[in-house]
C-alpha cells in the first residue's frame, strides 16, 4: 500500500491547480512523504483550515487502515 | 456514553488534551511523540488520551475535528492542530502566544530553548 511521488502530486494538482507543491519522499518507501503546498486560496485562511484543504484534495488516501498514505507531512502557505 | 459524548467531555473539561498513539511517557508513533514531548519539555500540564486503547475514540475524534490524522491537540476545547501545525507554532512563538491568551502554564525558558536548538 503506497503511491508515488508523482501521483501524490496529481492528486494535489487536481485541487491546487497553480499551487507550487513540493513532495519529498521522506523515507524512500513511498508511505511516508512531506508535502509542501503554497496557494493563493490559503490567504486568509488559518493553518487547520489550509490542511483540511489538503486532506480534502487527497479524498480518502490517509484514512486510517483502509489509507494507502501513512504519513505526510505538511506545510502550507499563502504566497507571500 | 457515545464516543462523541465522552470526546466532548475529555476535550471541555480539561484545559489541554492530546489524543495521540501511545501515552505522554511510552508513545507509539513519531508524530504523537513529537508533540508529546514538546509538551513535555514546556512542562505544560495535560492530558494524553491513547487513541490505540479504544477503536471508537480513535476514529470518533477523526470525525469530531474533521481532521484525519492523530495526534491532534485541543486547548480549551479548540482544536489546535496535528504534529505539523503544532511543530511550526512551537517554532515561531505562537504556541506561546496562545498559551499566554488561553491562561495555560508553561515554560518560557524550555521553549526558548527548543527555539534555539532548531534556529
């Protein structure tokens, strides 16, 4: 149970079309990854409104057991 | 009581609450550790609720936050943030910040601390 990189991206990018994202696959194992994810839809918004964005865009992918994400990391940001 | 019912109680009854894996002394998973033991060092004083103890909870306090991952912290009945979100506050000051706002003790000179060993 895992994705890539890029398929990580993907998923993001379908919610953040012009976000600049940067994944780092933190542990090489394709289950563990840092995500960083600068939008303009962030602005004005507060850290865990900006990160349910995000789980939102994954649909799923870190629920629990049935998750094939177990870990990722995140950063979020308007840009400056 | 429901697991919703118990959740809303742990969290409005106890001024800081972190569901996390594993206790404050033993944690079972890096992220719960991570916030676990920068509360630890700021000597703030809380409770730890073991989200692996019981299934319910673990998935009940998912659905209450609407917030997907453990651990997840609560001051004063807010949710705060998970590991990532509590890292970047610790780091730049507005952890304390809302301590200070909420009225929750805490060690000023051990954040200061945390601060300079990640500066």
């Amino acid at each position: 149970m895992a994705m890539t990189a890029s398929e990580l991206e993907q998923l993001l990018r379908e919610s953040f079309p012009a976000a600049k994202i940067t994944i780092t696959d933190l542990a090489g194992d394709g289950n563990h990854y840092a995500a960083e994810v600068i939008d303009a839809s962030f602005k004005g918004k507060n850290r865990v409104q900006q990160q349910r964005d995000v789980y939102a865009a994954l649909k799923g992918k870190m629920d629990g057991a049935n998750g094939v994400l177990h870990a990722l990391a995140l950063t979020t940001k308007a840009p400056e | 009581m429901s697991a919703q019912d118990t959740i809303r109680a742990t969290v409005e009854g106890n001024d800081v609450v972190l569901f996390m894996k594993g206790t404050k002394t033993m944690p079972q998973c890096g992220f719960s550790s991570r916030v676990a033991g920068v509360l630890n060092f700021m000597g703030v004083s809380y409770v730890d609720v073991n989200v692996l103890a019981d299934a319910d909870i673990r998935q009940g306090i998912k659905d209450y936050s609407d917030w997907p991952t453990i651990p997840q912290l609560y001051v004063k009945g807010e949710f705060v943030g998970g590991c990532d979100i509590v890292t970047e506050m610790t780091l730049s000051g507005e952890l304390d910040q809302l301590f200070d706002a909420k009225g929750v003790a805490y060690d000023k000179d051990a954040a200061d601390k945390i601060r300079e060993a990640n500066a």
